[in-house]
C-alpha cells in the first residue's frame, strides 16, 4: 500500500498511476477536494484508490494522510513525499520570507509526513522516498530558494536513511532533471520578470537548462524501482550522475559545467 502526497495531479498523480498498475493500493493526498475527486477520477474510481484531503505542511494535517491509508487499507508500505515548489530568481534577491515558505513545502512536508508514517513503516520494514531534484545535487543559477530547499531534502533525506535502517525502513532520493509540463516556460514567467537581471531563458524548464524535458511518467518508474530495489539515491537523467561527481570532486570544472549546460541566452 503506497501513499503518495501531491498527488492531485502533475507527477504526484503519475506516481499514483503507476503504483496502482503495478499491484498497490494507493492514497492520493492533497488539499483540494474537487482536484482529488477528479484525480481519483482519471484513475478510473478504482476501489484500490482512496483520496486524503490534508495540508501536509501541518503536523495534523500529516499524520491525517497517515491515517487515511491505515484506516483504508490497514497497513501502509511505502510513502512517496511528492509536495514541492520551484523557484525562480537571484540569491541576492531572495528573502527570508520567501526561503521558508519553499522549505516548508518541499522539507516540512517530507519530514513530517515520514515521522507519522514511521510506525507503521516500521511493522512492514517499508520504504520512504522523498523527490528531490537536480538542484538536490547542484547549485544551479537562476532558481532563487530552490537549490536551499531541495539540498536540505537531500540532508534530510540521507540522515533519515542512516537512523532508519537499523529499523527495517528504507529511505530514497529521486533527483530529476526538469519535467514535461503543459505550462513550461511559462509557470515562472512572473518571477522572472520581477528581476531586470535574470535573463527570459530562466523561465524555462531547469532555469534554462539545456537538458531534455522527462516524461513524468519516466520519473515514477524510477520512483517505483527505487521502491522495488531500495535504491538510496537516483538522478535524472542518469548520465549526469557522473557529470555531477566530478563536479564535486573539482568545483571549479563542475562550475563550468553548469555554465555549459545553461542556455547561451542566460
């Protein structure tokens, strides 16, 4: 039994899909009724599908999507943290204000979803994984809070799989590059325009990236293999595994990097 929060729609409800086609039962977690039923919906009404509405960034309202699985299925295998929010700016442009409203969406979320999912994680040594992104890996211009928050994901992320393990309950990082949306390129197009200084391309998938966009549904096999073999940490695409490593291990080829793979109009 799976439960995936931000799963309304976008990738969260990929996520659901797939889960569902390959045996699970799933809860579908987010804060909006009418986008739930209509997610859950588009899965066919399935009986194997119940919904959680619940703001997730709340303790209650985590330990309520926790609940839900339990009270519905009676166990609950394995949680997906898909809530997150991107961003769009300069660091020296960003504020207090701004940087805790994206930890708490794509952090607070995470952690305390898994701390009221824990015991029952526990009993069926289950498995927790959090998505994180490129900008878990890489500090990427252009994309305001985002690369903060995502890396404290990524710490979070492999403390949790340290402390856990010993309990039976497996923690993974799912890194992808940008996704295909229907609004991309135009999802940021606002905060960009708020900074003279960040160029149009930013606005782009990635902030500009030249990185091919995934399909979602790429990046919820990857999330079920990750399950499946608890894998501790995927990035997509694969091939930038590598790139990333050597960045790490030379910060200043790993800058040029990054400069390379940025638009030439950023």
């Amino acid at each position: 039994m799976a439960l995936v929060t931000g799963s309304s729609s976008g990738l969260g409800l990929v996520i659901a899909r797939t889960f569902l086609d390959a045996g699970y039962r799933v809860v579908i977690a987010g804060r909006d009724t009418s986008r739930l039923d209509a997610a859950k919906a588009s899965l066919g009404h399935d009986p194997c599908v119940a919904t959680a509405c619940c703001d997730v960034t709340k303790q209650q309202g985590a330990e309520h999507a926790v609940q839900t699985a339990t009270s519905q299925f009676n166990r609950l295998d394995v949680l997906v943290n898909c809530v997150g929010t991107s961003d769009r700016g300069l660091a020296e442009n960003l504020t207090l204000e701004r940087l805790d409203e994206l930890i708490q969406q794509n952090v607070h979320t995470a952690l305390l979803c898994s701390v009221a999912a824990i015991p029952q994680l526990e009993i069926r040594e289950g498995v927790i994984i959090n998505i994180g992104s490129l900008a878990s890996k890489v500090g990427a211009r252009y994309l305001g809070g985002y690369v903060t928050a995502k890396h404290a994901l990524a710490g979070l992320t492999q403390q949790m799989r340290l402390e856990l393990k010993p309990r039976g309950i497996h923690v993974g990082l799912v890194n992808p590059g940008p996704i295909r949306r229907e609004d991309a390129g135009s999802r940021y197009q606002s905060r960009v325009e708020q900074d003279s200084n960040v160029p149009a391309a930013a606005a782009k998938p990635g902030g500009g990236t030249k990185i091919k966009g995934l399909p979602p549904e790429t990046v919820a096999t990857a999330v079920l293999q990750c399950v499946r073999y608890r894998r501790p940490d995927m990035v997509l695409p694969r091939y930038l595994r590598l790139l990333i490593a050597v960045g790490h291990i030379s910060p200043r080829l790993g800058d040029w990097l990054l400069l390379k793979f940025t638009s030439s109009k950023a």
